[in-house]
C-alpha cells in the first residue's frame, strides 16, 4: 500500500514571500500521479498541481511550482509571492495509475500555511 | 453551472439511527468516490463507484453502505455500526477509470451524539 507524509504539520511565511511545503510517499509502483490540494477555510478542496510520474518535468501553475524527486520519492510544493489568500491547509495525494485509478486517492495529513501580513 | 452538490451542509443524529448523506453530480463523471477527513488527518477513502450499479471498498467502508443506481447520485450511508462516526465527509467525482483528477463536492459534517 502506498503512504503519503507530510511532515511539516505547520508553516508560516511573510506575505509576498516564497514558502515551501515538503511531502514524501512511498510505493512500488513505477507510474502514478501526484497532487497538492488546497483547503480553505470554507473546507472545499481544491486542486493546486498535478504531476504525472513519467514526466520528468516539473509541472508550474502561475505562482505555484513543484519539485518533483522521483528517485527520492519526493514532492514539494513552492509558492511564490505568497498572498493572504493563500492560507489553507495543504495536502499531498498520491493516485495509482494502475488499476483504472480505481483506489482513490491516499492522502498525507496536511500542512497547516499561515500567511502573515 | 456544472460541479459537485452534497446536501445538508451541517447534519445531526442521535446515537443508533442511520443516515444518509446525499451527493449528486451533473459532470457527467463515470466515477464518485466518498472519504472522511478527521480533525488532524488527511483524507480517507470509504467506497468509490467506477460505473452506475457497482462500487468497491475502499480503506475504511465499515460500517458504511452506497448505492449508485444513477450516474449523477452516489449517497453515502452511515449506519448504527460505525464506531465514531462524526466526521467531515466529502464527495468526489472524476471523468472515467482512468481520469485522474477528482473534483470535490463542499462537504458535509456529520455530528453523531
């Protein structure tokens, strides 16, 4: 079975400022997907990022970039100019893409962003 | 507007009683998924649904049942034999098996007493 950690269960970072997020997972598989997910406060998630595994290129969304390590099984999120906005909580998700993706996702347990003004 | 309902948003029950949340999709998604998120944790998957009239277990369907006779609706029920459940419950859906994005539904808190 796979594992997602996400081992910073808090971060804070100064507005306008650059702020990375940490995830690692675990599998045996060769082929998956990866994503953050963002939570606001009204608890809606939100997908931030996607990464497919056999693109050795790191997938960006405007102010959001990750680091994908495959071989270190690692996949962190960088946001850049950080805005107030972006307080949530954060969450890494592995998806087989196996199996007709028919398990779902396997979350980590999230990282609490605080953004100071 | 096409997305992910799930009614009600805020949902009480007395210890004993079954109940059912309600997610109803107009994405035209083969597959829905439902997962409980407690305080602390990240998401769990109970049951997703890859066609109308079957679905599978995921990694803690005890004490939960589903039914997917429409392509749009997956309701989740939570029956007398789920040890603890108040929780945050959350829908999904994604375009086919195969799609790999998952669209998430606003939620429903579920408080047992």
């Amino acid at each position: 079975a796979q594992t997602v950690t996400q081992s910073q269960p808090e971060m804070s970072v100064q507005e306008a400022e650059t702020v990375t997020l940490s995830c690692t997972y675990d599998t045996s598989e060769s082929d998956y997907y990866l994503f953050w997910y963002k939570q606001p406060p009204s608890r809606q998630m939100i997908l931030v990022i996607r990464q497919e595994a056999y693109k050795q290129q790191n997938a960006t969304e405007n102010r959001f970039s990750v680091n994908f390590q495959k071989a270190a099984k690692s996949f962190s999120l960088k946001i850049s100019d950080s805005q107030l906005g972006d307080a949530a909580m954060y969450f890494c998700a592995y998806r087989s893409a196996y199996r007709g993706g028919a398990d779902g996702l396997t979350f980590g347990k999230g990282t609490h962003l605080i953004i100071q003004p | 507007d096409g997305g992910i309902t799930q009614s009600p948003k805020y949902l009480f029950r007395k210890e004993g009683q079954n109940v059912t949340l309600s997610c109803e999709q107009n994405l035209n998604h083969d597959a829905m998924y439902w997962y409980r998120q407690d305080p602390g944790q990240g998401l769990r998957l109970i049951y997703y649904s890859q066609i109308v009239n079957d679905f599978q277990k995921g990694d803690i369907a005890e004490g939960y049942s589903v039914s997917r006779e429409k392509k749009e609706s997956f309701p989740l029920t939570v029956t007398s034999a789920q040890k603890n459940p108040t929780a945050f419950y959350l829908c999904a859906s994604s375009i086919s098996r195969t799609g790999d994005e998952q669209y998430f539904g606003p939620g429903t808190r579920l408080t047992v007493t």
